[in-house]
C-alpha cells in the first residue's frame, strides 16, 4: 500500500528529475485497477485527518477593500463588480516577496497537518505558476517566480503531500461562459466557446499534474454553473486526472452539486474520492462517504484585514476533533497577505494546534470514527485503542464508557509521564474510568485506552 510518506518521496525524486527533463518528471507505476474510491488510494489521506488550506492569488493585495468596503475576500473582483480590464492592472502589484513556502510547511508539519491544499487558481482566473495556457499568470507580475515550484518542493522537505485547489469556474478567461450577471453589457460573449475553455482547463490541469511530481488531491470548485459545467464534462475531467496520474485524489466538486451533492451520492453513481462539506461539521458525519469539512480560521478564505472574527485554539482544536470523532478529516484555510506573509493571527493559532497536537496527534491520526453513540464528549478509535476527548474536566471523577465490555489493558491520560493506569472497573452499563482530580491539558485532555484485543462495545 503506498503511504503518504511515499507520496512525498516519489515527488522529491520527481523534483530533481525535472530540473533536466520537465516532461519526464513522474513516474507512476500502471493505473490502478480501480480508478477511484479504491481504498487503497485512500489510505494516505483517511489517515492524515487534518491539512491545511491556502486560499491565495491577486485578490489577497487587496485585502478586501474596495470603494471604502473592507468586507470582501477572494470574490472581490465579482462582488465589488471590478471590470476585467481594471482587475488586470493588479498583475503589476502582485509581489509577494515575504511569501515563505518552507515556513507555511513547517507550520502546517508542526500542527499535524499532512497535507496542503493551496489555491493554483481561484475564480478571477489568475494562475499562480507559469502557465504555457493564456498569460493571465505570476509570470506576468513583478514575482514572476513559480508559486507551485516552490509550495510543492517546500511540502516535500517538511512531510506534508502537495495538493492543488483549482476552480473550474473563470471569470478572466475570454471562453469561460456564462458572464457574470453585472457585466453582461461590457465583455461580450460573441465567439466565446467552452469547449475551448474546457481544453483550456485541461491543459492547465496537465501542467499542475506533471510539472510538479506526484500531488496527492485535485480539489476542485467553481463547478455549479451547471448550464455549462455539465456532469458529463465533470466526468469528462476526472478521468483527464485519473489517466495523468492515478493516486491522486478528486473531490466531489468536480460534478455540480446538485448531480453529484453529498445528499444526492447516496443514491448516485459516485463521481470523486470524497465529499467537502463548506464551513460546517455534518451533525452525525457522512457514513459511508468519505469526507472532508474545509473552515476558515476567520470568516474568510482570501486575506481581509478588516476581519478579526478568529476562532480561539480551543475551538480549532474542538474542530478537529469534532471532525475526527465523526470519522472525516479537517482542512482548516490560511489566507496569506498579499505581501505573501501568513498573518500573525494565523501564525498564533497553527503554534497553539501544534502544542497540543505534540502531545495528543495520535488520538487524530490514523483514527475512526467514534463507535459510541449519544455521549457528551468525543470519542476517536484505532483498532486497539480508545481516545475520549475532554475539553471540560468533568465534575464527577468516573466516566462512563456505555457497552464497553473489554477492560482495558491500560489507561491514561496522553501527554502524562506516567507508567501506572487509572484504575477502571466494569460496571452493568459498561466501563468506569476513575479520572485523575485535575485536568491534563488547558485546551483538551484525552484520555486513550488501549486495549490487548480490539475491544468489545455493545448496544453501539
Ligand atoms: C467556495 C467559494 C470559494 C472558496 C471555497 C472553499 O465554493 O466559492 O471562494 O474557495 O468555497 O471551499
């Protein structure tokens, strides 16, 4: 089975390879046998259970001012209705020369993220790599150096597997239909073609899967314009990734949500690897799916200055393990400024998820979903380990464990040095920790049982 650390291996071989010969850069064994939603593809990313995401590209100069509006993000251009030809003028201030890649994947390393998903391109079109396909992209800035270069060499050095966001969706590309509603008037739509746009897409998404050795996810958006973006087209796309490499991952909006939305997967064919819930944790998960919930740290993807709603490192951390309890994973955003530098917000919040992933990251990685139901607090597994997550000390000592019938081989609080176990006993209704008096961690102490067999957990 390959695993996440040869994900990150074949790349760096890919990497020094394509120094010489760019086109020659991958080596990929023959396609799986089973395209997608083969589990084997899967492991790496089932295990990983937290990434980051890096919304970035010409709207984050703005920060998300425009005319004395300081509300927008990474929609700037269609929500301030910025005409095209004045939106292209900020290719002159694109500079982001405080853009550290290796610091944005050590922090990501450092916190447990195992993966990184950064925007190659959003919806305003512009592409942050030297693309071959139309010239709306870094080259043509001040910067002009190679941003996926550089992400995807600085993941590889610091163990977390490259991933591209990439929107179907292109409000600069002159074949791109429909137009936005508000610009109908100025850029005509005579001539266009999307069949030549979605060669177009093609093509760019040929660069981002050979240029750059092996990326671990394709994470599609922008796919809802659905007079357009057919199911077909988005058939069509996947298999364009499956055929240019095939471990890499798709996730479900390459196919418009409504033919291909979470609820409607369960009776349709499935199209993609995983699910991505926006800004929200599904009440009782995806069973069955695979799946994803992607959040900001503030309320915006793209850099705003004006945005200071951050959520606190205990409700990161709540986040996570919320995600992990349900059995998906978390891809939590960072919105770097447009001098390229991650803003010390975030900085702060990745240090405090590190913290507390040193200590307690093996109660998220590799981990499944909770096997009780209905209980107060959350709860990760492993075949033979229990994780409880308490991030109120409880005011009774003996916890609870309804239907667990396997006493555990030893039972502590992570992050304790400790040899001794707490004592348990079983009970008619289960198992009774005897909690030690005080909590084990500020943000969220956890406690792991392990298990000689994998336990036994009734009525669940
Ligand atoms: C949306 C938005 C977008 C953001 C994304 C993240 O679909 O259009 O701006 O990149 O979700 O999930």
């Amino acid at each position: 089975m390959l695993n996440r650390r040869d994900f990150v291996r074949r790349g760096a071989q890919a990497a020094l390879v394509s120094l010489a010969a760019p086109s020659v850069a991958r080596a990929f064994p023959a396609p799986l046998a089973a395209p997608w939603g083969a589990p084997d593809r899967m492991a790496w990313w089932r295990e990983a259970r937290f990434g980051m995401f890096v919304h970035f590209g010409l709207y984050s100069v703005l920060a998300g001012e425009w005319n004395g509006r300081t509300d927008y993000g990474e929609w700037i251009r269609n929500n301030a209705r910025i005409a095209l030809e004045q939106y292209n003028t900020m290719l002159s201030r694109f500079n982001p020369t405080a853009f550290d890649a290796d610091r944005m994947a050590a922090l990501a390393a450092a916190a447990g993220m195992k993966y990184l998903v950064i925007t190659t391109k959003h919806h305003d079109g512009f592409a942050l790599w030297p693309s071959k396909q139309g010239d709306f992209n870094v080259a043509r800035t001040p910067y002009r150096r190679d941003l996926m270069r550089l992400v995807a060499d600085a993941c590889r050095r610091h163990g977390v597997v490259p991933c591209w966001y990439h929107s179907i969706m292109d409000w600069h590309h002159p074949d791109y239909l429909p137009r936005r509603d508000w610009e109908k008037g100025a850029r005509t739509a005579d001539g266009a073609s999307f069949d030549r746009y979605v060669q177009f897409l093609h093509a760019q998404v040929e660069e981002l899967l050979t240029w750059y050795g092996d990326i671990g996810v394709m994470w599609f958006d922008g796919e809802w314009e659905g007079e357009t973006w057919t199911y077909a087209r988005g058939e069509a796309l996947a298999a364009h990734v499956q055929r240019l490499s095939p471990r890499t991952l798709i996730n479900s909006r390459v196919v418009g949500q409504e033919a291909n939305g979470l609820e409607a997967k369960l009776s349709r064919p499935k199209l993609g690897d995983f699910g991505t819930p926006e800004q929200k944790v599904p009440d009782r998960g995806l069973p069955g799916v695979d799946w994803e919930s992607c959040i900001t740290m503030n309320n915006n993807w793209g850099y705003n200055r004006a945005d200071d709603h951050w959520k606190s490192v205990p409700a990161l951390v709540g986040l996570l393990t919320e995600t992990a309890s349900k059995g998906g994973n978390l891809l939590l955003n960072v919105g770097p400024q447009g001098d390229g530098a991650i803003p010390e917000a975030s900085v702060e919040r990745l240090h405090g998820l590190a913290r507390w992933m040193k200590s307690h990251g093996d109660a998220i990685h590799g981990t499944e979903a909770s096997p009780f139901d209905g209980l107060p607090f959350r709860v990760t597994r492993t075949a033979r380990r229990i994780n409880c997550f308490l991030p109120e000390w409880p005011t009774s000592r003996e916890l609870l464990l309804p239907g667990l019938r396997t006493a555990p081989q030893r039972a502590r609080m992570l992050g304790e040095v400790t040899r001794e176990s707490l004592p348990t006993r079983s009970v008619d209704q289960g198992m009774v920790i005897t909690l030690p008096d005080r909590a084990s961690d500020a943000v969220c102490s956890v406690l792991a049982l392990e298990f000689r067999q994998p336990p036994v957990i009734t009525g669940a």
